[in-house]
C-alpha cells in the first residue's frame, strides 16, 4: 500500500519547506501526500513516455521537488526552491553514498523497511546534513 | 558494488587470478549474526514448550549462550585455517608477545584492512588490544536512543572466536573477550591460558 514503505528524513523536510503551508502537517503526513502526489506521476509519466523512467522533476509556483527511482524501486523525493537546478544526480549521489553504505550495509538494519524503520539511523541522517550543507555551498 | 577492473596490479584477465567483491563478503559476514539467533531460537523451541513455559529468562540466557558459541566456533575454524595459510612466509616464533604482535598487526589487516591501534599487556598474560576504527562498526548505526552499542555486542563474537583460533594455531591457549562501549571503536581482552612459548 502506498504508506509503508516511506521514510523521511525529517531534518530536510524543516529547512526546506514550500511557503504558503499553514496547516500544521506533520513530517508523516507530508510523506503520505508525496508519497501520492509521484507514484502517480510516476504511472502516468510511464503511461506517456514509456517504461524507461522518464519522470524527473515538476515545478510549482512556490517549489520544485527532484525525483530519483532506483532498479529496486527505491525512491527518493528532494524538495527546493524553484530556482534550484536539477538535482537528480545528487539523490543518485545520495544512494550510493549514503544510503547503501549507512542503511544496506548496516550491520543493524533490518532486512526490510516497512513503516521506515531502520532507514533514519544516525550515520546517515548526519551523512545526509553534511551532505546537503556541502551542495548549498 | 562495483564492476570496474581491478586497479594494478591485479589483473582480471589473468586466468589465475580469483577476486572477491567485498561487499559480497561484508554482506554474508552481516548476516551471520541473525542467522545464529535464528538457529538458536529455532533449536531452543524444539523440545518441550510446557516444560520452558514459565522459564523465559533462562531461556533467553541460553540462547544467548547458544548464539554465542556457535559464532565464536565459526570463528575459531576460521582463524585457525587463515594463520596455517598467511603465516607460512613469518620465521617461527619465539614467545607470546611475538605472536600477540603478529594479531595485532598481520592477522588485524588480513581480516580487518588495517592494524590494531593499542596493545597493553600486564606481563602475566593479560593482552589488551584496542581497535579504535573496527572495521565491522564501521557502518554500524541505529535510531537515535536505539540503543546501538549493546546491539553491537554479537558482532564481537565471531571476531573473538578467530582471535582465538589463530592463537591457538600459533601454539597459544588463551581466552578472548571483547567489549565496545562506543561506536566504532573495540577492545579485545586476551588472556593466556598456559605458559608462554619458549
């Protein structure tokens, strides 16, 4: 179903926040509706223009958000401001560096991520701000 | 993983040439830990339920214990078999410290890629080796307050079990305890058994 596998890094998520948001949503329920918004995006893109994962970024008057699908159906979601390039190379940077390293090969994560667990472990969140902070640089 | 060539000066032409990715190898190693839970669990239920219906406790002590042994034996096979293969081109040894030396820093980077960072000794047997970086922790992280370092702790034990067997192929009984107290670091207590070799 399309909530179980989602997991968010949450420090992001507050410092990059599109404007004009008053109701207070909570990080999960920012994840659900993004959750939504690209898995349908995601098919109809498909739909469009072919198996080959075509879909990566749309833009909004107040942000744009960059999206990268793994071969394991894996996806990550970035949120900027619309003037950001593209940043569809720094979530593939993201997964080999961070992700694989800190969250495949983590003696301590669980097999499977259901709900997010095991996703939000300390290496990689502080891997993930470091990271983050060196590219707005 | 990676599917590039190896740098110089291996060769991945050459016919005789047998490589191992390592992340293959560090997965595999990963998975060990769960594996012995799984077994000891699925051992400990077999017998009679209601007979161990009020003893969990125990029960999980001596599954523990279960889990403990069978990675320390694995490891234990596997430190015995590397010395006989990795010390054939070292002269023979003269005493303990020369062999405790050759843990610390051969068989460290063989099985760990680099070398223990401190040894202590009593001089009465008691060797303390501190590995401020090891390599198993080195991806090794949980949730903030989840509680990582005793989870670290039966990682320790197949390590322990080829420190064990290596000693004891190079003719040194000994026990070998290991503790962590933060990520990454960890510290090995070995403890001679016997007299030292002359």
């Amino acid at each position: 179903s399309s909530d179980r596998h989602s997991s968010t890094s949450s420090k992001l998520q507050n410092e990059v926040r599109p404007s004009g948001r008053g109701g207070g949503l909570s990080v999960q329920d920012d994840a659900k509706l993004v959750f939504g918004v690209v898995f349908s995006l995601r098919n109809m893109v498909r739909k469009l223009s072919g198996p080959d994962d075509s879909f990566i970024s749309y833009r909004t008057g107040s942000y744009k958000l960059h999206y990268y699908e793994t071969a394991t159906n894996l996806k990550f979601v970035l949120l900027t401001d619309v003037k950001t390039n593209n940043l569809r190379v720094v979530l593939h940077q993201i997964y080999v560096n961070l992700y694989v390293e800190f969250v495949t090969k983590n003696p301590l994560s669980p097999i499977e991520h259901s709900g997010g667990e095991g996703v939000a472990v300390e290496l990689f969140e502080m891997g993930l701000d470091s990271f983050i902070r060196t590219i707005q640089d | 993983m990676s599917f590039e060539p190896p740098l110089p000066p291996f060769n991945a032409s050459d016919p005789h040439a047998t490589f191992l990715n390592s992340t293959c190898l560090d997965l595999l190693l990963i998975e060990l830990v769960p594996l012995a839970h799984r077994l000891s669990h699925q051992l400990a239920e077999a017998p009679n339920d209601a007979l161990r219906a009020g003893v969990v406790d125990d029960e999980e002590d001596e599954v523990r214990e279960a889990v403990f042994y069978r990675l320390e034996m694995l490891g234990y096979r596997v430190g015995y078999g590397l010395v006989e293969r990795f010390s054939r081109d070292r002269p023979r040894m003269n005493d303990t410290l020369d062999v405790i030396k050759f843990v610390c820093k051969d068989l460290w980077t063989i099985v760990f890629r680099k070398q223990i960072d401190n040894l202590k000794t009593n001089h009465r047997g008691v060797y303390v080796l501190t590995d401020n970086s090891f390599r198993p922790f080195s991806r090794m992280s949980a949730e903030t307050g989840g509680n990582a370092v005793a989870r670290a702790q039966p990682f320790l034990w197949f390590p322990c079990g080829i420190v064990r067997g290596a000693l004891a192929n190079m003719g040194v009984n000994a026990s070998v305890q290991a503790e962590t107290t933060e990520l990454p670091s960890a510290t090995f207590k070995i403890e001679t058994l016997t007299k030292p070799v002359v």
